[in-house]
C-alpha cells in the first residue's frame, strides 16, 4: 500500500475490530481472548510502523462493556492476546485506548476525538500533529479528519461516507 508520508516518530492510530482482527459479525463483540483473529498483513504492517519509527496506538469502541456483553477485565485479556500475537510477527503496540460508553454519551466514542487526546496526554511520545488514523468504517475515517490526521480506509466508502485520503483493500 502506497499510503502518507510519515516523519520518523508520528503517531498512527489504528483501529482495532476489522484493521488489526477480523470483525465480530454484526452486533457482537471480541469478548474472550481466543475470539482473537489477527488479518493476514496486519502483525507486519504494525512491525513496519515500529521499524519507521512511528507510534502505533489502537483507538477502540467498546460499546459491550456499556451493554455488560463483556468486562473490563474480559478486554484486559482480549488485548493482552492481541499484544502477544503481534509480538510473535515482531511487532508492537504502544498503547491501547479504548471507549467503554453507549453511543451519544461521551466524548470518546469514535468519531469524537476524546480517545486520541487522552492518548496523547498519557502515552509518552504520542502527539497528534501529523499523524495519520487507520480504520474500516466511517468513524474512523471521520474522527482522523476532525483531528487533521491522514486517514485510511481499510475497504471501501460509501456513498455519504467522509473521503479518506487514501482506501486500501487491506
């Protein structure tokens, strides 16, 4: 994928559900630890983005918390099972953000930018000034524009979707 330009040390926020893990069908939620599913390309792409370098971070909606689907703790082991997959392909995450609440009753939520500001406040070395967010749905894409990030889409738009400055089949 031919995708932005980075300098060495940026910020990449990534989805998770559907850019790093294949998606629960619709309506469930990635609640248990052997639920996770790396996709083909995905521990590599992060490892080149610590190669560059630049700052991976995952920004996730967790809405089956809101809905008790799943635990904090139950998330803590979903992502401590990702961490370990990717670390098995030589990658890494640098912090992982994630938004526990109901649609419409937070700031966090995917696309508001709550989750990329708390990253950037509490995780070392992450900014979001020249960034870029990698995501599958509008949302994603939508939260990076709010944000002035390069934004990638992971499939394809929709018509009434935001426009991603670049789409990629994976």
């Amino acid at each position: 994928m031919s995708g932005p330009r980075l300098a060495p040390g940026a910020t990449v926020f990534l989805d998770r559900d559907g850019t790093i893990n294949e998606s629960p069908p619709e309506g469930e939620y990635v609640a248990a630890p052997d639920e996770v599913r790396l996709l083909p390309g995905a521990a590599e792409a992060i490892r080149l983005l610590n190669q560059h370098p630049a700052k991976a971070v995952v920004v996730t909606n967790q809405r089956g918390i809101a809905l008790g689907r799943m635990t904090e703790s139950d998330l803590a082991a979903v992502h401590a099972r990702l961490e370990s997959e990717l670390a098995r392909s030589g990658a890494h995450l640098d912090g992982i953000v994630h938004c526990p609440h109901e649609a419409g009753t937070c700031d966090c939520r995917k696309p508001e930018t709550g989750m990329f500001e708390r990253a950037a406040d509490e995780i070392e070395g992450v900014s979001i000034e020249g960034g870029a967010m990698i995501g599958d749905t509008a949302r994603d894409v939508e939260a990076g524009k709010r944000l002035g990030l390069a934004t990638v889409r992971i499939g394809n738009s929709r018509p009434g979707d935001p426009r991603p400055d670049h789409e990629t089949g994976d």
